[in-house]
C-alpha cells in the first residue's frame, strides 16, 4: 500500500489529522489497534476549549458538537464548605468552554471518515516503523497471518501514551520528562441528573473530587483514591458516600446517585517528550505528552499539536514550504510546556497530598484564599483553562 500520511492511532488526535487532511486533498492512512467499539467505549475528556471545537468545525465535524455541547462560562472551586465562583467569561475576556464528551468527538470524527470513504484500519497488531530519517519511510503491521507494508512520505505518531511511535525514537535522541503523582482518580459515570450546571472542583482533606457531566441526564464524577486502589475496591455506594462527604453539605445534600454504568481508574502522570520530531516521523497528542487531568488540558493539548501539523502538512504538500515542518517541535513545545505548567499548578492546588507537611498545606490555603482576592490571579487561572492561543 501506498499513501502520503501515515497515522498511527485512531484516538482523537490520529482521526482529527486524518480527516483535516482528507479535505485538503492529501491521502491518508489511519493504523488503529483497537476495534471501533473499544476506542468508543472509553470515557476519557469532558471540557473543550474553543480551539478545538473550531477544529471540529474545519474538519467538518462540529454540527453535533454545536447542537448537544454545552457552553460553560464558569466553574466552581469549593473548599472549606465554601463555593467559589471563576467566572471565565469576565476573567478571560469573554471566551469560554464547551462541555461534549471525547467519546462523542471520537464517534463524530469516525462517522466523518466513513462518509468521505477514509482509511482507518481497526485491530492492526505488531505495527512497526522503518526508516524514519529517509525520505521514504514505511510502517508494517500484521493483521491474522499477513504482513502488510505502507510506503508513505511521514509517519504521525498519534497512539497515545503507550504507542510504538514515540518508543521507535532512539534513546540518545529522545529526553523524556515525567512526574509521577501518588494518587489516581476513580471516576464514575452515572445516568442520573448533575448536581450543579456548572462543574465543581473540590478541595477536601479527604481528598479532591470533581462534580462534572456529558448532558443534563449524565453525569461525570472523579475522586482522588491511592495508587493502590482497583476498581473492585469500589462499591458504587462506597463511591458515593466518599463523594458526599468531599462535597460541601448543601451540594451533598442534593446529589442524585445511581447505578454506575463505567468505573475507572486513571493514574495522575505529568510528561513531557523531546523533541516531536525525528525524521519523518511526529509525534502529536498523548504519544508525546500527558498531564493530569485537574485543568482539563489533555485532549485540548493534543488539538493545539494537530493545528500546528495540519497547517505544516498542507504548506509542504500545496506550497512545497517546509518551515512549518521544521519548526512543528519547538512550536508545539511551547504551548504544551504551559499546558503542563498550569496542569501541574491545578492539581497541586486541589489535591491532599499524603505525605504533605503542614507547612505545604497552609500553602494551598493561602493559594485559594489568594486566588480569590485577586482579579490578576483569577485571570491568570481562566485564560489558561479557556486555553492560550494556538
Ligand atoms: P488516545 O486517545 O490515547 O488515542 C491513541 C490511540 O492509539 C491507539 N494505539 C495504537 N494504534 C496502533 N498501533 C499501536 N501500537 C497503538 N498503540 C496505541 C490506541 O488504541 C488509541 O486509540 O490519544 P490522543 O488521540 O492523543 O488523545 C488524547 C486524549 O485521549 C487525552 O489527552 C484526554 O483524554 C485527556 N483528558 C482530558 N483532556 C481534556 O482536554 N479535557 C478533559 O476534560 C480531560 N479529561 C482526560 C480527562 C483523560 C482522562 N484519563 C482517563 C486519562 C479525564 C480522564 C479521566
Ligand atoms: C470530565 O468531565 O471528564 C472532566 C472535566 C474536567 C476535568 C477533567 C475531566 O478537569
């Protein structure tokens, strides 16, 4: 087989490139390990930033988006059975965030590539990456007994955190960054209706909880547990009555619980790997950086490195200009370092720590007390959460 662009992975970063592409003329191949429905049957990211979603509407997949996405203005923080406002609208600017589901981004997009007759091959195993720094490199992968071979002009490494594209980068050419929490959140998705209308993030001693949703009859719900906790430690009424009890009592009080219909748990990681590019291959999305989810980055950073790549990509293929190309590393690495940097600061902020010393916590006190003395710092925190600039 023979195509322009090779992408691994068929996550959102992988099918949003694809399908960008595809509109541009440019030919693709999308490699996916998983069958459709596993990818679809992950619930992962809520809050999307209007980078994104205008990306969605370039890739002319935003229809669905704009009809059942909510628009959030502002969030809440609680803490010490106090709730407070971040009014992003006022504090950013006037911009704002949308709440639709990754799930339903990932389906949209998958829909999108059917219409348009696009190339996106599921259950693929043993991908591999050959001759990254020619300027004809090819990828293999074996699907049953056969060996099939793609020929292409660059290889997208879009397969998350434990893809083959960023490990196919030799060792003494890539620096990889990485902080590892100790605390993971077991998140809870229910059909019941939301608490509140806007999400609330919960600072508790007990430890941090998160009150968010996909629609007013679904609900989303995290709470920091240690790494060692499973899943199956979890009864769904244990998981709400350690809820409750992290949530002011007047938001407690009105909490609607109900069976669970996914459970999960997700490890907190900060990561950063570079650089993004190594030959003709590049990395895009989680494959080449994680952040804990506390300031909802992940999938927006993810959509920052698609914009710069897409835009790279159609300057080479229409213009015969590599500069886009040759800067994609270092640009992307900008704006995903302060994705990390405010990440980073969200989840300091919000969680207990479990060995913290009073110090640190009298630290965390005065950093909320601060934020919301202070129109600078509550600035500072909304034009980050409503995203930078591409
Ligand atoms: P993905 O989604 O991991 O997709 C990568 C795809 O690659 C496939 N793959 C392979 N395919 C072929 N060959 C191989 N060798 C392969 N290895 C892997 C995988 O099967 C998969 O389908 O990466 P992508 O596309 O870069 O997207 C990134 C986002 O998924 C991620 O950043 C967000 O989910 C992070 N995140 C959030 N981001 C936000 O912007 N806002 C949020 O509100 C938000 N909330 C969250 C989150 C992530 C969470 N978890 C579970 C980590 C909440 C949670 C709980
Ligand atoms: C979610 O709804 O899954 C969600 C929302 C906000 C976050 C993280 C996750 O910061």
């Amino acid at each position: 087989m023979k195509t322009s662009v090779c992408i691994i992975g068929g996550g959102p970063s992988g099918l949003l490139l694809s399908q960008l592409l595809h509109l541009k003329g440019i030919d693709n191949v999308v490699l996916e390990r998983q069958s459709r429905e596993y990818v679809l049957s992950r619930i992962r990211a809520g809050v999307l930033e209007h980078g994104f979603a205008e990306l969605m509407r370039e890739a002319r997949c935003g229809e669905r988006m704009d009809r059942e996405g909510e628009i959030h203005d502002g969030f809440i923080i609680a803490h010490a059975g106090r709730q407070h406002r971040v009014d992003l609208h006022k504090y950013s600017g006037g911009s704002s965030v949308l709440v639709y589901g990754q799930t339903e981004i990932t389906r949209d997009l998958y829909e999108a590539r059917d219409r348009m007759g696009g190339t996106v091959i599921h259950n693929v195993e043993d991908v591999q990456l050959h001759d990254l720094t020619s300027p004809a490199p090819h990828v293999t992968y074996r699907q049953g007994d056969d060996i099939v071979r793609i020929d292409c002009d660059f290889v997208i490494g879009a397969d998350g955190f434990h893809g083959v594209s960023r490990k196919s980068i030799p060792r003494d050419v890539l620096k990889e960054y990485e902080k590892v929490y100790p605390f993971g959140w077991l998140g809870v998705l229910s059909r019941t209706k939301p608490v509140s209308p806007e999400l609330i993030y919960a600072r508790h001693e007990r430890g941090f909880a998160l009150c968010s949703l996909r629609s007013q009859v679904l609900s989303r719900y995290y709470i920091q547990v240690p790494l060692t906790d499973a899943v199956e430690d979890w009864s769904d009424e244990q998981f709400w009555d350690e809820l409750k009890r992290r949530l002011p009592a007047e938001v407690a009080e009105r909490l609607v619980t109900g069976p669970s219909i996914e459970k999960s748990i997700a490890p907190l990681r900060s990561f950063v790997a570079e650089p993004m590019r190594y030959g003709n291959l590049f990395l895009a999305g989680d494959a080449a950086h994680i952040v804990p989810p506390t300031g909802a980055r992940g999938l927006n950073s993810a959509a920052s490195d698609i914009h710069y790549l897409y835009h790279a990509l159609v300057a080479h293929y229409q213009q015969g200009d590599d500069s886009g190309l040759e800067n994609y590393s270092a640009k992307a690495l900008a704006r995903v370092w302060k994705a990390q940097r405010f990440s980073w600061w969200m989840t300091n902020m919000l969680h207990t720590y479990p060995d913290s010393l009073a110090y640190d916590q009298k630290l965390q006190t005065t950093e909320l007390e601060y934020l919301f003395s202070s129109d600078n710092a509550l600035g500072c925190l909304a034009e980050n959460y409503v995203g930078l600039p591409f």
